[in-house]
C-alpha cells in the first residue's frame, strides 16, 4: 500500500484571527497554515506569533497538518518566529521568500530539531535554482513546495491572467523540480473567493498540471477544491480496471496489454496503483467524502 497524506486543500489563516483559527478546527481542510507573514500587519506580528504558538499548543486540528508561516529571514521578526516555532513544534514551518537551498539550509540549522520546512516559490531568482532547491529534501527536512503566485504576479510585473498562460512555464517547473526529488507541491491561491466558476477551473488546471493540492483562503474554498483534486469516480473505475488486468494470470508476461482498445502499460499499472491509493487516503480524510466505490 502506497503511503500518501492528502494535501488537496491548504488554508491560510492570519494568525491573530482568533474567529478563524476556532473555525479552522472544524472545517473539511487537509492543512492549516497559521500566518505570520503578509497577512499579519506590522503592529500584529507580535500577537499573531503569540496566537499561533497557543493554537499549536490547545491542539484540536484533528487530522489536519498544522503548519506556521513565519516571515522573511530578511526582516526584523524572522529570529522571534523561528524561536516560537521551535518552542511549538508544528507539523512544519513554511519559510517565504526562499531564493536559494542555502536559504532552506539556514533555516533548518535555526529550527536546530526535526521539524519539516515547507518552501513558499515565489520570487523571481528562485525561478533559476528550483531543483538545487527541491534537493534539499535530502539534507534539510525540505517536504513540500507553495506556490506565492501574488508575490510571483507582482515581482514579474506581471498581471493576473485567467488561464496563466504568463506563469504556466514558472509553475510546472516548480512541479518537475518537487517530482523529481519527491516532495509535495500545492498551487497558489485564487484571490476572488466568491467566483466559484473562477476558482474551480483554476483547481482543474492545478490538478492537470500535477500539483497535489491548492493554497487556500476562505472556507468556502475548500469541498470544491477537495473534488477537483480527488480521483473522480470514472477514474478509480478505471484504475481498478487495469490492477484487474495485470492481475489476471492470463497477462503475467505482458508488460503492454489491451483494455477497452486502449494500449495499457506497466507503468499505468504503478499510475493506477497511486490512483487508488488516493482515493483511500482521502476517503478517510473526508468525513462527508462519499464512500469510494468497490
Ligand atoms: N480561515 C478560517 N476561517 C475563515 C477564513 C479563513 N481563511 N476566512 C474567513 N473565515 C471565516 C470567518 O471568520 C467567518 O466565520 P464566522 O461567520 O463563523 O464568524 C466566515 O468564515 C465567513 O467569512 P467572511 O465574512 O466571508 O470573510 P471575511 O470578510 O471575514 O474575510 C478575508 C475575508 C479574505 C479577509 C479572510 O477570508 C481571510 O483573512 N483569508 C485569509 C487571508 C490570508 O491568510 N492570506 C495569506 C495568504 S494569501
Ligand atoms: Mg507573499
């Protein structure tokens, strides 16, 4: 059995929104980011640090991953925030602004224990180091890629485009890099939360791409976005279809065979596999998800 931990649904809270960290605790998310960063005003950074590090420590997020975004290493709260993180201990720490691996580096030298960094991809020159970044899954504890596509937007002078035709190039490089050395990548956020058309096209072009799952930043985001980045019900059908197949004794030499005239390899066979996988690990996730079928 394929081991995998959903991260279909990623919601940021500002961490002094006491409402949203409380709501947070009830709601069909598969993480939590706890923000220190741009959604924390100067004059709140104290405050919010303080909340996140009593969030962590009452606990009651259930399955959800807990994670603290903490600010740049560039700025004055960066020492403070680490230092809360470590008294904490989240499920991870999301450094911003990563530009090199020296920087994740850095960072897992200050946590000074075991906890994950997740890296935010979200500035221009990161875009030139995305697999030296990637590699320090091997040697700093680096688990997961965010895509910052505000930050991206507004460092590329770039604008927003329906569709991201300006940053698909940027975005599917950020999702070589994290397949190639075997770390998680969730896609930026959808600033236009009430536009559900909007935001669920955005979710089925994420998912298309390959991302595991999208950064989110309201509650209404969320059963949407755990749909569109769940095996659909056709799909697991048909992934069951070909583990069938393989299975059959008649097929044991065969690493290409013929299913409802289409050719299917063995390494659909491993695709299939990762399928279902999903679907279970979901499946449990979600208490409103419905039942995978057999
Ligand atoms: N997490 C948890 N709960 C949230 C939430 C979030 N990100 N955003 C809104 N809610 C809650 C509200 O507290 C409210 O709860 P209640 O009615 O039970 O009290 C409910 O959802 C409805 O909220 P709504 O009134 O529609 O939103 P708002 O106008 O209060 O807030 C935003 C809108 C955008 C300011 C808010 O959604 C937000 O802060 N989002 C996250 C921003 C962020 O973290 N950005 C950093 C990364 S880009
Ligand atoms: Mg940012």
């Amino acid at each position: 059995m394929i081991d995998i931990k959903p991260r279909r649904s990623v919601l940021y809270l500002p961490a002094a929104n006491v409402r949203a960290i409380e709501k947070a605790r009830t709601l069909a998310c598969d993480a939590v980011i706890l923000d220190l960063e741009d959604a924390v005003a100067p004059e709140m950074k104290a405050e919010a640090r303080r909340q996140a590090v009593t969030a962590v420590r009452d606990g009651g997020f259930g399955r959800r991953e807990l994670v603290i975004r903490i600010n740049g290493q560039d700025t004055p709260w960066y020492e403070e925030d680490l230092a809360a993180v470590r008294s904490a201990r989240p499920d991870a720490v999301l450094l911003p602004k990563v530009n090199g691996p020296g920087d994740i580096a850095a960072c897992a030298r200050g946590l000074d224990g075991d906890t994950p960094v997740w890296a935010m991809i979200e500035t221009a020159r990161c875009l030139f180091q995305l697999e030296a970044i990637a590699a320090t899954a091997q040697t700093d504890r680096l688990t997961c890629f965010i895509m910052g596509t505000n930050d991206l937007v507004k460092e590329l002078r770039a604008t927003f485009l329906s569709g991201r035709a300006n940053i698909l190039s940027f975005l599917m490089t950020a999702v070589a890099a994290a397949r190639a050395h075997g770390i998680a990548v969730v896609d930026g956020v959808y600033n236009a939360f009430e536009d559900d058309e909007g935001f669920l096209a955005e979710c089925h072009q994420g998912a298309s791409m390959g991302f595991d799952g999208k950064t989110l930043i309201h509650p209404r985001q969320i059963d949407p976005c755990n749909q569109a980045f769940s095996p659909t019900e056709q799909e697991l059908a048909w992934a069951r279809k070909i583990v069938a197949a393989f299975a059959d004794p008649g097929n044991a030499n065969s690493g290409a065979i013929r299913i409802d005239g289409k050719m299917v390899e063995l390494l659909h066979l491993a695709q299939a596999r990762y399928t279902i996988a999903l679907a279970e690990a979901t499946k449990s996730a979600d208490p409103v998800a419905p039942a995978v079928p057999g």
